[in-house]
C-alpha cells in the first residue's frame, strides 16, 4: 500500500505531551553539528538499519543523478551526491554495527532541524492493523472494507499551483467538473452508486474497519486460514478529524486520557452512539489487496517501500525528502525512557505537517499496536546529508 496518511492520519487530539508544538507553518531551519551531539549516537547497534537503508539506496540509485533531492529545496542537493554515498554503502558489511557507523561518520554531517527557532516538535506513533476477515459476506463478517470507486478522482493540487504545495482533494466528474465525493457517513449509508460500492473484504469489526482507515494498511486473517494484506488505495477528499478531539469536545475524555487503547475502549463501551462518534470523521479510505506479500513483511510506505519496524519514519514530505538519514531522539511511550536511534525517511501522513514533526513505525502485532497508542512524545531530529553536498 501507499501510506498517505500516511495517510497515517491521527486518531489522536492534535497537541504535543507537554507544552506548545510548533507551528507546521513555521519554516525548516537547519544548524551543523557533529555526531558527538547526536544523544546516544554511540550506544546504537544498526540492527536492521543496513536492509532499511540498502532499500532507500536501491531507488536513490535509479534517479536522474542531476535531479534536486526534494523539489524546491536545493538545501538537501541533488540526487548525484546522495548516490555516491549509497555506492559507498554497498561495500560495507551490512551486520557490522562499527562498520556502518563508521560509514555514517565518514560521508555524512548531522544538522539539528528546527521548527523556526524551535527544535522540539512533536512525535507520534503508527502500526499495522491485524484484522479478521472473509473474501465473503457472512456470520460475523459484516463490515467491508472497500475496494477504490473507479469514479474517484484524486487531485494533487501542489501539482497545479506552488501555493497549494500538499493539499489534496478528491471528487467525482459530473457534467465537466469536479463535485466533491460522499462522505464518511453517506458512504456507510450506502449512497455510492451501485457499480462503485465494492468490498474487497468482509470483517468482524466496524470499530476495526475504522481504525484500519487511520493506519492505512492492515493484516486480515482470513476465515479459511490464509493470509490477506490490505493498503491505501485512495481516499474521498474530505478532511481528517481526529475523534479523539471529538470526544474530549464531548467531555467524555481528557486530553491527556487520550491514546488508541482509550478510544477504543470507548467505542466498545458505547456501541449505540459508537457509529456516529466514528462519522464525525468524514474522511474515508478505500483499499486495495496486496498480493505477494505475507504477515511478516512490511506495508509500503509513501515513498513506494516496504517500511522497516522501528527504522522507518513518517514525515511532512511537501518539506522533508524521502528515503533521508534521520537521528531521532524522542521520549518513548510508557515507560519514560528515551528513543535514539538512526531512522529512514520512507513515509509521509495527512496529519504530519511541519519540519519537526515524525510518526514512528512500530510495526505489525499487538505491542506494536499498544506502543503506537500510547505514543504522543515531545523529541527532536537531525537531518544526515552527504558532506559532499
């Protein structure tokens, strides 16, 4: 799947674990520094690091070497300079963790992102959804989880003007021109013509069917055993809201109560007034089936890769290049302790926006999905770039 989301949309109240976020408005600001101020830098073991960023080497290398990095910021250089970095990866010992350090140290420079001035931001947390599921409607398999209409158009329109760089929408074409697609509710209503209203699946939850649109991917274990894996095919253009902050609105949560695991539980305990709380979102995600693949391999990030568990970052990708180096220091969910490890940039979500401003993939299964839930952690990255830039 294409995670557009990340269309990795948050389910979470938009707001930092403590104190103001920055802006997303605010523009990147980057200072030099070494790796010794890189915090934990040397305690790193690079476990899964080599594959994660051999994948991201393996499109660098097909690029138009005289290409910019990322469109509009010549500050990340073009593509040329980055290849001859991943041609130097190529020799390195992909289970050597000194080595891989060494070749970081050797070819890159650290440089702290800011937020304008500020350094902190705020990082969040995503997973791979487990669902159970039927290629046919019946018993327990109710709620479907639709194919893409092959009447919707999605509509770039960063592509049109400069000034609308990351906004997106989404409609039908009706007598010449684009009227805007059904909604959350009137979808589930049943108001897609006939001919457009398909499931790819049938599963067990609607509270799961929900919450795989967040994620953009999921696990559905079938009813004869096999193994089906789901991705973001589209979505009707209708902005995100999070019902997390519908439901602290409501009273019925606190902000700091907030995390997947209190939402859900919510949902669960309030099964009449469940369905309205969920179409306050009006944003709704269709699907597609991913063949070939199994549980044990990765969803497709938005920039076209298998994502790695705890190697692969999502970010604003309208500021921020794929498939860079990034140091991320963060606080970590439950636990108080703190994340510093060397992650990829490989996707990018609807509710990511600013430079500082992650979403961290943890995963597939249901420790992924708790740590996930639970992460909402103030932290801050730094950007690796070829010195030869």
């Amino acid at each position: 799947m294409r995670f557009f989301l990340t269309f990795l949309a948050l389910f979470l109240c938009s707001c930092a674990a403590t104190g103001p976020a920055p802006s997303p408005d605010a523009p990147l600001k980057m200072s030099q520094n070494s790796f010794s101020a890189l915090p934990g830098w040397q305690d790193e073991n690079f476990r899964d690091l080599g594959a994660a960023y051999q994948k991201s080497c393996n499109v660098l290398l097909r690029r138009d070497s005289q290409g910019l990095m990322k469109s509009g910021h010549p500050e990340f250089g073009k593509y040329q300079e980055w290849q001859i970095v991943c041609r130097q990866f190529a020799k390195v010992n992909k289970t050597n963790p000194a080595a891989i350090r060494q070749f970081f140290e050797s070819n890159f420079t650290p440089y702290s992102a800011h937020a304008g001035t500020n350094p902190e931001g705020l990082f969040t947390g995503y997973y791979e959804a487990s669902l159970n599921g039927s290629r046919t409607r019946h018993g327990p398999y109710q709620y479907p989880l639709r194919a893409r209409p092959d009447d919707l158009v999605m509509v770039n329109l960063g592509e049109f003007r400069d000034e609308l760089k990351g906004q997106r929408i989404a409609g039908r074409v009706t007598n010449g021109r684009l009227k805007p697609y059904e909604t959350h509710a009137e979808i589930i209503n049943g108001a897609l013509p006939k001919s457009q209203d398909r499931a790819l699946v049938w599963v067990d939850s609607a509270i799961d069917a929900f919450f795989i649109q967040i994620q953009g991917s999921g696990v559905v274990r079938l009813d004869d055993g096999s193994i089906m894996r789901v991705g973001y095919a589209g979505q009707n253009g209708h902005p995100y809201y999070a019902i997390g902050r519908e439901l602290v609105k409501r009273g019925q949560l606190s902000k700091d109560e907030v995390s997947l695991q209190t939402i859900r539980k919510w949902l669960h305990d309030h099964p009449t007034q469940a369905q309205d709380l969920m179409t306050t979102n009006k944003s709704y995600v269709f699907f597609e089936e991913q063949k070939g693949k199994g549980a044990d391999e990765g969803p497709k990030g938005g920039s076209g890769l298998a994502l790695t568990a705890m190697r692969s970052l999502a970010i604003d990708h309208s500021i921020i290049p794929y498939h860079m180096p990034v140091w991320l220091s963060a606080e970590a969910p439950n636990d108080g302790s703190q994340i510093n490890r060397l992650m990829l940039t490989q996707d990018t979500g609807g509710a990511i926006r600013g430079p500082v401003r992650g979403d961290f993939f943890w995963g597939y299964g249901s420790k992924a999905e708790e740590l996930a839930g639970e992460m909402k952690s103030k932290g801050r990255y730094w950007f690796l770039i070829p010195k030869n830039i």
